[in-house]
C-alpha cells in the first residue's frame, strides 16, 4: 500500500478540489506547493479516454507569475534565450528560463498582455522569488507577484465542440499558442489554444473562484453526450508525444541545448539576456534522448548501458498501449548517440536491448503501427 499524502495549507487546494474528489481521483502529487490530480480511472484507462474524446484538467498548480510595469518585457527577456522582440499581445510562447551559467530554471508557458504586462505559467520551481531577485538586483522598474489565477484544460479530440458549447463559436478561431479574452457570466477569462498533452485543447485562466465552480459544472453538462470526464496529464500520453517534464526529464543542472529546446535559445540574436552569453560557448555534455524497448516492462534501474559501460541515465518512461512498446526518456553521454552502438537497460525481465530515438518519437520511422483500444497490441516494424 502506497503511503498516504498528508494535505496541508502548504499543499494548497484550488477552486476544483471539491469537484475533482467528488469525481474520484486516485491519487495526487504536489506542484508549485498545490495538488494536482494525476490518476482518476487508471493511468491507460485514463489515456485512452484523453485521446478518444474530452478531459477537463485542474492544473490550478501551473501558476502564473505576473510581471507588470515599464521595464517587464525588459525582465522577460534577461530571464529566457529566446528572442522577444517580435512578441505580440495575444501570443503565448514556451520559453526556457536560463540563468548566468545557462542551466534550466523552468520551462513556462508565456502569455504576453502588452509590452507592460505578461504572465509565465510555471512548471513546478519557484520562478517568482528568482524573477524578484532579478528585478531588485538590477534596479528594474516592475512589479512581481503571483495572481489569484487557477488553469483549467479542457483536453481531448473533442475539446473544440465542448468549448464551442460553453464559449462560443468563436473559440474556433483562436489559432494554436495564442489566446482571446473570453466573457464567462460577465467575467472576462483568459482563454488559450494549449495545454499539456498532443491531443488538442484550450487553456481557460480563471479568475474568480466561485465562477471556476460554476464553469466546471456547466462543461461535464454541456459536454455528456461527448463523454466529457475528468482527468491530468497523463504520463502516457506526455511520453509519446515527446512533452518533456521540469523536475524530470530535465532540470538545474541542465541547459536547454542539451534537451533539444535549441529552437528556443536565439544564439544568433542580438537580445540582453543573462544566459545567452554562456549558451553561445557551451559544449552540450549530453543529450536528451527517447528509448524504445519491445514488450512491456519496468525498468528496476535507470541506468542505460554500452556493454558495460553506463553512458545514460532514464529520467522518465510508460509503456504505451498504443504501440505496443515501452517508450524511456533519458540523458545519454555522447558516445551514446551513435546509431551504431548497441545500448541495454535493466528491466524486470533481465538486461534489456533498446532502439534510440530523436524525440518527439517519430513512430512511422521507428516502423510502429498505432492500435485502437479494443485492437491487440502486437509490436511490427523495426524492433
């Protein structure tokens, strides 16, 4: 029996709590100091729901960290790789935040409001107090705090059609990483095309805790017929899709070249950035790297290995019911990523063989054929 999670007002509850308890979830972590759901039905029963039709999500634990005043943007941009310059209200964008060394501090989503006014929606570290260093240290003209805000996803195939039903049609139009400001019973709502799973969704930023109660309630009623059901993000589904996890798959002692986030970190750009210095002169010392494995296992150690020689380390893996294999994040050491090399984990089978992946995993060139729910997961291809 797994020991129980003692719930304090250092977890802190959010305004779906009630709803989400009362809807039986299994089983939560702690992220940004809050609960968030992570099983309801069972990890697979759950995923196969997610990717069939429509999950709501308290992810009230991505919190926001608002920056405000003439010399936000200026702060912003000090704190990712990224270039900024182009960045137009009504824009989200995923930003590595890098300190003075280049290492990982988080990987928020950004929501810019104006040039005066963002948001970074956080991944589980505590962005504020470093933001509020910043700003003091260098004399910044901006005002840091973390707003009464709680997400909630609305995540699934059907995502669209719920949303429409609730919102409007109009929810139709917002393109993929950017956001309207939507009327919800007279409160405007932040309302944005993304979240944490391939499966498409939108984002909704509540702002008032008695209206998240009522919105909650008129999407399972709205949404019935669509088999609406709750739900998290799932380890299954964030794995095959290639979402990589803070605290997880990366973390402080990482940069964002050595997690393939080089698209995010503007080496060429001409933009004050506190990391972008060191990014420009460093050597990446690893990689991060998706494993296949054949059949389904557990992995009694997160070793990976060259003969006898350990070249990585698993940081996160599920087996996907999907494709019929169990699918590894891992840091692997250069000599790891030659196709040639022959690489094994332990698995609760014995010494296992493993087939190296780019990540997102490309399934069509790793030779795997998806599989419906009710189908036999049987492995073809190149394994």
């Amino acid at each position: 029996m797994m020991p129980a999670l003692a719930v304090s007002r250092r977890t802190r509850s959010t305004p779906f709590t009630s709803r989400v308890e009362a809807m039986g979830v299994q089983a939560y972590t702690v992220y940004n100091h809050m609960l968030l759901p992570t099983v309801f039905q069972g990890i697979e029963e759950d995923y196969w729901h997610l990717c069939e039709h429509v999950q709501v999500w308290d992810v009230s634990c991505e919190r926001q960290v608002e920056i405000t005043g003439q010399d936000a943007q200026k702060l912003i941009q000090l704190m990712t790789p990224r270039d900024l310059s182009n960045a137009r209200a009504g824009q989200c964008f995923y930003l590595p935040l890098c300190d003075e060394k280049g290492m990982l501090i988080n990987d928020p989503i950004a929501i810019k409001h104006s040039d005066e006014h963002w948001w970074l929606s956080i991944a589980d570290s505590d962005v504020k107090l470093w933001a509020m260093g910043i700003a003091t240290g260098m004399g910044l003209d901006v005002a840091v705090c973390e707003p009464d805000v709680w997400p909630l996803a609305v995540q699934g195939p059907k995502a669209e059609d719920l949303m429409a039903r609730v919102f409007g049609g109009q929810v139709r139009d917002i393109r993929f990483f950017n956001y309207r400001h939507l009327n919800y019973q007279g409160t405007d709502m932040v309302v944005a095309r993304s979240g944490w799973s391939k499966q498409g969704g939108f984002e909704i930023y509540v702002s008032n805790a008695e209206l998240g109660g009522l919105l909650w309630d008129e999407l399972f009623s709205a949404g019935e017929d669509l088999q609406v059901a709750p739900g998290c993000p799932n380890l299954i589904e964030r794995i095959e899709s290639g979402l990589l996890s803070f605290g997880n798959d990366m973390d402080y002692s990482d940069t964002p070249l050595e997690c393939g986030l080089d698209k995010y970190v503007s080496l060429t750009a001409d933009i004050q950035s506190l990391s972008i210095n060191a990014l420009r002169s460093s050597t990446p010392r690893h990689q991060l790297v998706g494993l296949v494995c054949e059949g389904k296992h557990s992995f009694t150690a997160t070793g990976v290995y060259m003969q006898e020689l350990c070249v990585g380390e698993i940081t996160s893996w599920a087996w996907s019911p999907k494709y019929g294999v169990t699918l590894a994040m891992a840091r692997c050491s250069t000599p790891a990523l030659n196709s040639d090399v022959s690489l094994t984990v332990n698995s609760d089978s014995g010494p296992h063989p493993v087939v190296l992946s780019g990540l997102p995993f490309d399934f069509n060139d790793l030779g795997l054929t998806a599989h419906e729910a009710s189908q036999p997961q049987t492995v073809t291809g190149k394994l």
